[in-house]
C-alpha cells in the first residue's frame, strides 16, 4: 500500500538536507524526550533541545542494531539524572525527523533499544544501545511481594543461571 506524504514532508524533501533530526525518547522514572535540533513539539509533547549524537547505526548482516548515543554532560545534569535511575530497565526509542516536518506520520520510528552499558565522563555520556533482549542478563530485583512474587526458594536453595550457581538467602539475616 503506498503512502502519502504531507505537503511540510514534501518540501522538507526537496530542500538540500544539511542536518538530520532525531527524537531520542528514554523512558525512565520520568520520561526524558530529547531532540538533536534544538526543542520541538511532536506528537502533543515537548522534545527539549539536547547535544546528542548517534554513532553505528548500520545494522550487521543479521539485522542487529548496536548504536551509541553520547548526550553532553557538561553541567552534570545528565550524570545526576542516569545516576538515580537504574539504567539497565530503560528503553531507548529513536526517530527521525525533517526539520519542517513534524506530523505525526512525518516522523519515522528507528529504532527501540536497551541500555546495554553507560560511561559518564565529564563532557559526555556515553550509551551502548542493545536489543532489549540482551538487555536483562541478570536480576536486578529482590523476589518479595512488592516486586510480584509470592513464592520464594526456601534459604540453601541453589539456582543455576548459565554458568553461575545461586545460593538463597534469607533478607533478614
């Protein structure tokens, strides 16, 4: 089925493209949506204008993506904000935009990946970006009724997890 492109899309595709814009969205306690062209508004919500910028964005020969993503840290306000979230659960979505073309069928979808691995540094932080399956190699959770579960291992019991062996212990000692 074709598509139909909107009239901004169709002039923004005539232009000489100088800069591609990307939507980073990353969804943490709160949600941090970021745009590499100063701040827009899409989709009903704000896109604060962000130094980022994305590296290895080819797929490999399996179709696997594996980009980075480096956001300035200058003023250490990223740093603070990656700090007190767990890293290791978020989602990072990516589209891609026209600068003069920001309907809601205008913007293209990249990618949603996971944090694989993050680097703070003084001027930058840097995500390696991995499929969300890669993303959950080990538990990150305690296995108590606030967390869902209702069935705990009695202590001593051992689990393997690949080639690891778990010993259970009790949380109160």
């Amino acid at each position: 089925m074709p598509r139909k492109i909107s009239t901004a899309l169709d002039t923004e595709l005539a232009k000489t493209i100088t800069s591609v814009g990307y939507l980073i969205e990353m969804v943490m306690s709160s949600t941090l949506r970021m745009s590499n062209l100063g701040t827009v508004s899409w989709d009903g919500y704000p896109w604060v204008g962000v130094d980022f910028s994305l590296d290895n964005m080819e797929a490999s020969e399996a179709g696997r993506m594996t980009p980075s993503l480096a956001i300035q840290n200058l003023d250490s306000a990223m740093a603070a904000l990656f700090l007190t979230d767990n890293m290791a659960d978020v989602r990072v979505t990516c589209r891609q935009f026209a600068r003069g073309a920001l309907g809601v069928a205008d913007v293209v979808t990249l990618f949603t990946l996971a944090v694989g691995e993050a680097r703070i540094g003084l001027k930058e932080i840097v995500i390696q970006l991995v499929p969300e399956m890669n993303a959950a190699f080990s538990p990150r959770r305690r296995v108590d009724p606030s967390f869902g579960f209702s069935y705990a291992l009695p202590r001593g019991s051992q689990v393997a997890w690949e080639n690891e062996i778990f010993t259970t212990e009790a949380a109160n000692g």
